[in-house]
C-alpha cells in the first residue's frame, strides 16, 4: 500500500533525525531542547510538508546523521551514512562534500571516507549503468538546462513562490536565510579565533546547503519546490545548532523568534483545512482529487490504454492502474531528450552523457499510445472525457482527453 508506505518512511525519518540530533546535542553540549527545536521546524515548515511522499525527509535524517557522525571523529560511519544520502538523491553527494570538507574529523581522513562511501555506492552505479543503461537517474540529464518558470530558473525560484503564495514561501525560507546569517556571523568569527566544535558543524551543513543551492543554480535546472529541500534542511540545523549553543539571556531573542516561526508555519499549515486536499506549496497541473477522477474516468472508459502524461505521472497511473508515459517513464522518448541534449551540450557535457549511457540501446522506439492528457487554460469543460482542473498559477482550466488515430 503505497499510503501506508509513504507513513512509515516519514515517521522512521523523523525518528532517525531525532536519534541522530540527540547524539549530536550530548557531543556538541547544546541544549537538551536542541532537537525538539530542530525537528519541529522541519516538521512545520510549509514546503517540507508539501514534500511527503518524495525524499526530502528522508534526507534530513540522512543529514543528521552526517553531522552526528562527523563530528565525532567517526570517519567510517560518516562514508556509510554519505553513500546512502547519495543513493537516496545523487545530487546530495555535493551537500556530502560540503559537510566533509568542513569537518576536520572527516577532512584529516578523507581518502578512507570516500572509499566506503563509493562502497556503498558503486554497486548500484554499476549494476544500473550495464542492466538499465545508465549510472545515474534519467531525471538527472533531463532536468538540467530546462525551461524557466515565469521569467524564473532555480536561482530566483524562491521569488516566484513569494509571487504567488507569499506567507506560506516567507515561512518556509525564512529558516534557509537564518541559517545563511549564522554561517556569516560562524565565518566571522573564524577570522578572529579558532571555531568551537559547535561552529565547525554549523558551519558544515550552512555550507553544505549553499553549495548545493549553487550547483543547481549552475546547472540551470527549473525551480522545483522540493529541490530547495537541502538549503532549507541545511539553514534550518545551521540556525538551530547556534541557537542551542547559547546560554542565559543571550538565548532569548533567538529562542523566540523560533518559537514565532514554528508558530506562523504552523498556523499556514492549518489555515490550509484539515485534511490538506492539497499540499500548501505545490505545483501541480490539478489537485489530487481532480487527478484521482481523470484517473477512474480513464479506467472506465478506457481500460488497459497507454496514456500520454501532461507531465505528471503519479496519481493519475495509481487510479487509472494503466500505463501512463512521458519523458520520465519511457525510455524511448528519454532517448531523443538525450540526442537533443547532446547536440546541444559542449565536449565535456557530451563525453559524460555518452559514458553514462555507453550500455543504452538507443534503438528503443517510443511506446504507442492511444491517447494523451493535454492541459488547456482558462477553459471549462464542454464535452465527455474532459475534466476542470485548478493549476497552480492560472485561473482554472481544463484537461482533454485526446484520442490518437490509431485508438
């Protein structure tokens, strides 16, 4: 049951954090309410919770654990943790970096943690590069240099979220640009002394955060909300790890306006009706329980038939329970992404999509279909198979149902 899947991993993740930040408090000797304070804005945070159901929670444990690990001088468990964290998104391997090369523990070992963490890694790399063709994920080549959104790319991508869901996109980077004022003051304060270990473990997971935000930035990828998931996991611990080294007063002002931020998310979250029909921050073509209709529409109507996706796959193949294909899902049109891409590319970004698809058989044709889901705007219904939809940033529209000739 993919519901009951989806539970267990947000719960195990969020008690793997927990765990994890409790250790980290004892070596460090922050405050006891370090991880209260820590995994309660994650959990309130209005673009984490509209991320349930992919891996950014999941990577948060996973980032607990690095700090947990890497601050005590524990090199091998540092690689291990690292090499999951990439194999649950490869992209975290710069955020991995970031935090290794931060931490004296792990930087003075660095050569023996890179090695278990290729072990853990390499086997699967291995494995998928001969048997499905690639080392890395299709999404990976395909997401990098796509569209603008609104004038926007990844850099700006917070400011097209303040556009159009300002409180709930101020609450959810509010912790990201905590954790960038935190790294400023720590770097600082490095001109003047050596850092105390609580500043070498902010400073990682700040940096970490930032150097992920900037290889996106780089790689020109389109502002997908829950790719900002590590800047704000990452200024979200950095923020809490100087707040819970303070004592006395000097605790006071921070301590609040934590307090005041966990309290304005949590009021986004629940202004947002119980249960969520849909998620606070999101981008969707349609709601879920638009999705859910199109998805037994089609299983009536058309049952068995291979389906051309508007660009969004999930919850429109769990009802419908028939094959649903794009770009992400068929491998025969991933396949003239990558011609495209490397015609496109220059010589280094050429050689490496050819090496990563070395094993693919680029003979594969795309599949047939015998209709396709297109999105129209501003248009309402006005026949069968033809379903109102709310997107996102547009006023409601409509998706059709367009048979092909063949079907």
């Amino acid at each position: 049951d993919g519901v009951v899947a989806v539970g267990v991993l947000f719960v195990a993740s969020i008690v793997a954090t927990t765990v994890w930040l409790r250790s980290l408090a004892r070596q460090l000797e922050l405050s006891r309410w370090f991880p209260v304070l820590a995994v309660g804005l994650l959990l309130v945070n209005p673009l984490m919770l509209s991320t349930v159901g992919l891996e950014p929670y999941l990577c948060a444990a996973l980032v607990a654990g690095l700090l947990r690990y890497g601050t005590a001088d524990r090199p091998v468990a540092f690689g291990l943790v690292g090499g999951l964290a990439v194999l649950a998104r490869p992209d975290l391997g710069v955020l991995v970096a970031g935090i290794a090369l931060v931490l004296p523990g792990v930087r003075r070992r660095l050569l023996r943690t890179a090695a278990v963490a290729l072990a853990v890694v390499l086997p699967w790399c291995v494995f998928s590069w001969f048997a499905l063709g690639s080392a890395v994920p299709d999404t990976l080549v395909i997401k990098a240099g796509s569209a603008r959104w609104g004038g926007h790319e990844f850099w700006t991508g917070p400011l097209l979220y303040y556009g159009y869901m300002p409180r709930a996109a101020l609450m959810a980077f509010l912790p990201a640009l905590a954790g960038v004022l935190v790294l400023l003051v720590v770097l600082v304060s490095r001109v003047r002394a050596r850092w105390v270990p609580w500043q070498h473990a902010a400073a990682a997971v700040g940096l970490g955060g930032i150097a992920h935000y900037g290889v996106y930035g780089l790689l020109h990828t389109s502002p997908y909300h829950w790719y900002y998931a590590p800047l704000i996991v990452g200024g979200t611990l950095s923020a809490a790890v100087a707040v819970a080294s303070l004592r006395g007063w000097r605790a006071l002002a921070p301590v609040v306006f934590a307090v005041l931020l966990a309290g304005g998310s949590l009021a986004i979250d629940l202004g947002h009706g119980l249960p969520w029909q849909r998620a606070v921050i999101q981008t969707n073509w349609a709601s879920p329980a638009q999705y859910e209709r199109i998805g037994k529409d089609i299983a009536a109507a058309m049952p068995g038939a291979t389906i051309e996706s508007p660009g969004e796959i999930g919850t429109i193949a769990y009802y419908c329970e028939c094959p649903i294909v794009d770009q992400f899902s068929d491998r025969g049109r991933v396949i003239a992404v990558l011609n495209e891409k490397e015609k496109n590319a220059g010589w280094l970004v050429r050689f490496l999509i050819r090496l990563n698809y070395a094993n693919l058989d680029r003979s594969e044709a795309p599949r047939p279909i015998d209709a396709k889901l297109v999105y129209q705007s501003a248009l309402a219904p006005s026949g069968p198979l033809q379903w109102g939809v709310k997107h996102w940033a547009e006023a409601p529209g409509r998706m059709v149902l367009e048979r092909t000739p063949n079907s």
